[in-house]
C-alpha cells in the first residue's frame, strides 16, 4: 500500500480530509469487532457457557 501511495498524485486537502474519515470509520469498525470477539471470549471463561 505504501507504494501504491507514493506513486499516486498529491491530494488536495478535500480528498485528504475524505479519505482519512474512511479510514478512521474503518479503525472504528475494526475495533467494535475486536471488543465484540472479547466479549464473547468472557462468556466462555473457563469451558463455561454462561
């Protein structure tokens, strides 16, 4: 990826701004499932099915 971003063309601040509210959405959604698979990881504490 980092290559692919060297080679593209400068953004301008609009795209820029765009593009990094897509990736944070992305880090948001990424987290929610990871703290989502945590959660399920505490019901089953100890071969426990709560």
């Amino acid at each position: 990826m980092t290559a692919m971003l060297k080679e593209a063309a400068p953004l301008t601040q609009e795209e820029a701004e765009r593009l990094l509210g897509s990736l944070s959405e992305d880090l948001k959604k990424f987290k929610r499932r990871q703290l989502q698979g945590e959660v399920q990881d505490l019901f089953k504490d100890q071969g426990k099915d709560w």
